[in-house]
C-alpha cells in the first residue's frame, strides 16, 4: 500500500519539503538564469506534489517505485518548460503533465492495448456527456450522447468499455489550496488543439481585443483556476452562458496568433 510505504526509490517521503511561494519564486529566478543546484532544489521541493498524483494510480498493479519515477519525468519536464509569464501557478501547469506522464507509461505497459480512435471516442463521448448534463440538468442516455455525436449506440458503449476506470470530466484530480485541477483539464482535442496554440499565443496582445467582460471571465477561468460554476456564481450567470462567452473569447483570441 502505498499510504504505508514512507521511503520510495530511496526517497524518505515522510521528510520531504514544503517550499514556500517566495522559495520558490526565488529558486526560479535562479533556474532561469541557468543555476543547476536550484534546479535540483526545486525538483526535490515539489517531490511532495508528485507524491499526491501517484496515489490516484496506486490501484493499477504497477510498482510504485516506477510510477513515481515516471511522474518524476512529468515534473522535470514541466520545470524546463513552465513560464513565468503566463502568471499561473507551478503546480497549475505541472500537474496535467506529471499525469500525462504516468497515463502514457501505463498505456504503453499496459497488455491490452486500447487503440487511439477508440480512446478518442470515448473521451469524446464523455465530454458530450457533461455537455448534454449541464443543459438539460440531468445525465443523458447512451442513445442521446450516440445522437449527438453522430454514431451508434453501440461504437458509444465499446469505447467506454474499452478504456480504464472512466470518470466524471469534472472529478477533481489534484488540489492546491484553493484551486483545483479536474480531468478535464487534461483531455486533449486534437481538433482543437487549444496547447498548440496557446505556446505561441501573445497573451497581452490577444487579451486587448477582448471585451471586459470576457477577459474578467478567462482570468478567473485560466489564471485564477477557477471552475465554471465558481465563475458563474462569482459574476451572477449561469455556467452555461460562462462556457459560450469562455468559447467566444477564445475564439476570438486565435484570430490573432501570430
């Protein structure tokens, strides 16, 4: 069991650190200047967060020892690739990394091997799901989410079936203090393809096109990490009309990539 298992890899997690956030602004300010002991401070600072992600895998047979060091990959490659300038929290843009991370390595070592397209229909009939949830108030049948996607009931239920312990888009996955990161923070639409585009976005430049209103909503949404539902309730809508003003925004947004 993996609460009862203190050391991992040679790791005492029962000492490990708590950075604090001036520690670590300052630890990455030398990290961008190409200082390597902070480098190395700062990963072993957020070994705790890596910790708190593997637990949500510790029921898959695989050893524990390997999914941790698997997650320590997502981390690493996260502190190489954060930037500063996004204003979001570390642990915000680490977490779907450090989990993609693990997923991948399960899939690969995984002896029944889920294909792609099956995956993608699946996710794809679970994102439909909680569309069709929040509009109507209630969870639709698999003949509805078939409808809505335009395919048969049945290719629906396969995908589903095929794919491991399928869950609620907005599960809560990791939480930081007040904010939270949901599965559906990690679901990835390759027609989209929303993390292409936002690695090479000019965020000041895009957000000046923006009415008030939509960039008071994208910044609780995406720098404050804030639910739908949060920002509905703060700004007195429903979450529907937050999701279309959310999808109009970031729409009009990458009229202006570069």
């Amino acid at each position: 069991m993996l609460n009862t298992k203190v050391e991992i890899c040679g790791v005492n997690t029962a000492k490990l650190p708590v950075l604090k956030a001036e520690q670590k602004k300052a630890l990455f300010e030398r990290i961008m200047q190409g200082d390597e002991a902070a480098r190395e401070e700062y990963i072993y600072g957020n070994l705790r967060l890596v910790l708190s992600i593997i637990q949500k895998f510790s029921n898959r047979g695989e050893y524990i020892d390997d999914i941790f060091q698997v997650g320590c990959i997502g981390l690493i490659k996260a502190i190489d690739n954060f930037d500063v300038s996004h204003g979001v929290q570390f642990s915000t843009y680490a977490v779907p990394m450090i989990i993609g991370e693990i997923r991948r390595y399960l899939r690969d070592n995984n002896s029944i091997r889920v294909s792609r397209s099956l995956r993608d229909t699946a996710y794809k009939a679970l994102q439909i799901k909680e569309k069709l949830t929040t509009l109507n108030s209630k969870e639709p049948t698999v003949e509805e989410i078939a409808k809505e996607m335009d395919i048969p009931k049945e290719d629906v239920i396969f995908a589903l079936d095929a794919i491991q312990d399928p869950i609620s888009l907005f599960e809560p996955i990791y939480h930081d203090g007040a904010d939270a990161i949901f599965v559906m923070d990690q679901v990835k639409d390759d027609k989209n393809t929303d993390t292409n585009w936002l690695e090479n976005l000019s965020l000041s430049e895009a957000l000046k096109r923006l009415n008030e209103r939509e960039k008071h909503i994208l910044n609780l949404r995406f720098f404050e990490g804030k639910t739908q539902m949060e920002v509905a309730d703060e700004i007195g809508i429903s979450q529907a009309q937050v999701s279309r003003l959310e999808k109009s925004a970031l729409k009009n947004m990458k009229k202006y990539i570069s």
